[in-house]
C-alpha cells in the first residue's frame, strides 16, 4: 500500500502510497465507489478518523488553501495545495507523474502541507506560495519531502519547451535518456525549495525507484494515460 512511510517528528507521519493502494482519484473513469472504498482502507491503514482525510480538486494552479478541522469534509477545494495550520487535518496530493511535495513544521508541531506541482503549478509559484502562506500563518522554520514523480531522463519536452521552463528555472533542464530535451521536475522543486529555504529529506534508498516512468509500481500517466493516481501524505496519530 505504501511505497514509502516514515514517523517523521513523533506522532507526525509522512508517507506516498504506491499502486497496491489502487487508484485513488474520482476523476480517472473509475467506479466512484470503488474509489471511496479505496480511501477508507487507506484511512484505515493511516490510523486516522474515516472521512477526515482531505484531498482537493486539483488544476495545475499556483492556489494554496487552508482547511480546518471544523470544515465541511466533502467540500472539495479547487487548489493545488493544501495547508492544515496546526497539523491537525490529514492531507493527500494526487499525482500520476507530477511532483507531491509534503511539507512540515520543523520538529513536528504546528503546520502541514501537501503541494502538486506540475510543470504549470512550479512555473506559476505553487511552491513559493505555500511556503509564503505557511510563514505569513507563522510557521517560519519548514521542511520537505519530495515524493516519486517522473525523472529529468524520461519527461521529453519539445526543445522551446524545455528552453521556456528553464528560463524561469534552470534546474528543470534536462536531457533525456534518448539525448533528447527534457525536464527535471524534482530537480526544478528541490530548487525551489532551497531557495526559500526548506530543507528537503530523501524519501526511501534508492533515488532511482522515485520515477514514476520506470517503477511499475507505481502509477504513471506517461506509461499509460488511462492511469490511476498515487498519493503524497502527512497526518498526526
């Protein structure tokens, strides 16, 4: 079910599930039930309450919102980054090739995130917003995790491209595999986060399981389009 987990700060965990959690986004042609089913089990697995994992409608935008506890559980918010002030709401990105990005509070207490940042999302300034609301809400010293998304040697781009997103990030150029352009979109977050000053923690051993492209186990959208979604986490227990 997950393809990485880890007890981040005690009581604050930080996980990204693989496909042995199935596919968990509503918008895929999937039975609607097969998904909410889906999501329980992993609600289940996380040991949080059923219903109170909060996941967003998704559009490659640069809007970060806040969600409480008190919130309405099945209002799904259009963003691409979900913020939970004290930590206390679970959070979930979906992606199938684009960047999940969870983010922390240093030393466990006080402010979660999760960010989708797609080659759109990271030209427009999702990162940077998030990390700008959280420090605005108080939160000033943060940390990171970048989840599995697609490498800089499988993402081909056209040449103009690859020259227009590295013109805004140069860490996101990048050549492929079969010498072709292409683009590095961890490289371009992990950049983008340095910049804001987050430090970025390696998820799992081996940094080539992380693209999405080569490890089957994972879902892809490049590999097949009809593909489902994985999730980005973070929670308190």
């Amino acid at each position: 079910m997950f393809f990485w987990r880890q007890e981040i700060y005690p009581g604050r965990w930080a996980a990204f599930s693989d496909a042995g959690a199935g596919n968990l986004a509503l918008h895929v042609g999937d039975e609607p039930a097969s998904v909410l089913r889906r999501r329980a089990q992993l609600e289940s697995a996380m040991d949080v309450p059923a219903g109170s994992l909060r996941f967003m409608h998704q559009t490659h935008s640069a809007h970060a919102v806040a969600v409480g506890s008190g919130d309405d559980r099945s209002a799904v918010v259009p963003a691409d980054a979900l913020i939970s002030d004290d930590g206390s709401v679970p959070l979930a990105v979906m992606v199938a090739d684009c960047v999940p990005v969870v983010l922390s509070a240093r030393g466990g207490g006080g402010a979660t995130a999760v960010v989708h940042a797609g080659r759109q999302g990271i030209l427009g300034g999702i990162i940077e917003n998030t990390v700008a609301q959280l420090r605005r809400n108080g939160t000033q010293d943060l940390v990171a995790w970048i989840g599995p998304s697609i490498c800089g040697d499988c993402y081909e781009v056209p040449a103009g491209m690859r020259d227009d997103v590295a013109a805004v990030v140069p860490a996101a150029r990048a050549t492929t595999r079969w010498d072709t352009p292409g683009l590095d979109l961890p490289a371009a977050v992990a950049s983008q986060l340095q910049q804001v000053e987050v430090q970025v923690f390696p998820v799992g051993d081996d940094p080539a399981q992380l693209c999405t492209l080569d490890n089957e186990s994972l879902y892809s959208h490049r590999r097949s389009p009809a593909s489902g979604r994985f999730v980005g986490l973070v929670w308190n227990q």
